[in-house]
C-alpha cells in the first residue's frame, strides 16, 4: 500500500504569513485583537485561533475599537476607510500576490471600460477586487455568463488567485470571441496551479484519494471537482475521522491533497488514520511533485 500526497498540499505561503502575522500582533497588543471574517477556512484553525484571544469578526459595525488584522484574501478601499474613520488600528496581512492583483485592476480601471473578473462572487477576495475597479468590474463565475456578455471592442479579463484554471481559459475563449481587443492576465497564483496540476496528475495514478480541507473553502472545492474529474473515488473530507474502511476497500495506492487552507496537522492525521486502518499491510509514503 502506498499513500502519496500530492505537491504543495496544505496551507500556502499568504495563509502561513497570514497566521504568522496574526500571532505576532496578538503578541504585541493588550487590546482587542480582530480578524476580519475568518483568517482562514479550517474551523480546525479558527477554534485554536479565538482560544488564543484572535477573535474572527464577521460584523464590521460590532468592534469599535482594537486592532483588526486584514486576511490574506484582502479588502477593499472602502474597508480600510470605514476602520480609519473608526479610529480602529488596521495590521494588513494581504497576501502580498493578492496585493499586486489589486493593484493591477486599479491600473486596468484607468485605461479599460470594462474589467471582468473570474471568481467567486461571494469570496472575499473577488468581494475586494471589484473596490478597486472604479465601477468597471464585472464578475463572471462560470461559462453560461460570459456567454450573455455583449460584444466590445476593448476589455481586460484576470481571475481570483485560487480559481481553476480551466474555467479561466474556457472564459478566454468566450470572451476573444466577443471582444476586439481582450487584455489577458492570468492572476492565478503559482502556487494554487502547482496544487491543482499535481492534485489532478496524483488522481489519475491513484485508486482512492482524498481533498482535505474546511467545506467553506472555495480553493479546495476547486481541488476537489478537479480530482473528482479525474477518478471517481475522490473524497472531500474535513477530518481524519470521517475516513472509513469502506473507502479504503481493495485500494493499493491513495492519494492526499489539501486545499491553500489545510494545515499539515490535517494531513498527518489523514495519513495516521490511513495506516492504522490498514495496519496489517506494508506502507510507503511520498510527496509528488507535478510532471512538466
Ligand atoms: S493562494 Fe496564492 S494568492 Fe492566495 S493567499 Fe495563497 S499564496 Fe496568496
């Protein structure tokens, strides 16, 4: 039996700078401390998190004072003005690719007409990017609405940084169809393609494998829909505990992968609970990286 996880599983580098950040400030402050809306996807994480006194706001108007940490998936520029007339402290733990990524569709709203943005419209990120479009973003999250797009003769296109990357380039396709000049840019982070390259190359030599990650994470329903794609036996689990030996029947190989907000602790679990369930079986265990 062989338990092989898939390349850059678990948590990315803007997550871990993210919680780094978080602990240092905690650290730092008597007051308050805040982050706006969970630091991460892993409820796993946020327990720890508020036991340690970094409490996950979800309404803004409830603090009034304290320090707010930013996420990693940043804001927009009206948040940050509505904590500085608050006179509420702001630490930015923005993912500094996220940060470029808001930085270029501030560039593209002062030369395109229209700026689409392929995301998830409820993920914070995208919820943050459209503020700095001036009004000329537009959000498309699958296919059928690129379709009912109008034609244009100039607009620019980029994507959320964890999306899919075969939703994108299908979106590209629709939309070089109905625009003259389509201004390009593939803003999904290395990372996030690395993780979904081997996460799909790991599904098609395996015979079970399972997605951890917290359900609310956009990132690893993308991990999981890819692999699912790919082999039938694809699980997306939040915990070790929910692996059971009628997913393991007659499996030799099993394959692990986890989305940009899966700590390792998650995925050692996954693999301990693997073993203990097939303990009389001879195990290997490696990490794969992605085929060029
Ligand atoms: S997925 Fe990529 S862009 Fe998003 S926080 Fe992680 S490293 Fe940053």
């Amino acid at each position: 039996m062989e338990i092989i996880i898939a390349e850059n599983s678990g948590l990315c580098y803007g997550v871990k700078r993210a919680l780094r950040i978080a602990k240092q400030t905690r650290a730092d402050k008597s007051e308050k401390v805040y982050t706006l809306g969970d630091l991460i996807h892993n409820p796993q994480v946020i327990a720890d998190l508020e036991k340690h006194g970094i409490h996950s706001a979800k309404d803004l108007n409830k603090i009034n004072n304290g320090t707010v940490i930013i996420r990693s998936h940043g804001v927009s520029p009206q948040i940050y003005d509505f904590l500085t007339n608050k006179n509420i402290n702001i630490v930015d733990a923005t993912c500094p690719i996220v940060k470029k990524i808001q930085r270029l569709v501030s560039n593209l709203s002062k030369k395109e007409e229209e700026i689409i943005i392929v995301g998830n419209k409820e993920h914070p990120e995208i919820k943050g990017l459209i503020g700095y479009s001036q009004g000329k973003g537009v959000i498309i999250e699958n296919e059928a609405q690129a379709r009912k797009l109008p034609q244009k003769r100039k607009r620019a296109v980029l994507v959320q940084s964890t999306q899919n990357i075969h939703l994108f380039q299908r979106t590209v396709n629709i939309l070089s169809a109905r625009t003259e000049k389509l201004d390009i840019h593939n803003t999904i982070c290395q990372s996030t393609q690395t993780r979904q390259k081997s996460t799909s190359e790991l599904a098609s030599q395996v015979d079970v494998l399972f997605i951890i990650g917290g359900k609310n994470s956009s990132n690893t329903h993308t991990l999981y829909k890819i692999s699912k794609k790919v082999l039938t036996n694809t699980y997306f689990i939040e915990k070790a505990n929910q692996i059971t030996p009628e997913m393991l029947k007659g499996a030799s190989k099993i394959g692990l992968s986890g989305g940009a907000s899966t700590p390792p602790k998650a995925i050692k679990e996954a693999v301990v609970k693997i073993k203990s369930s097939l303990k009389y079986q001879f195990h290997r265990e490696k990490t794969v990286k992605c085929l060029n």
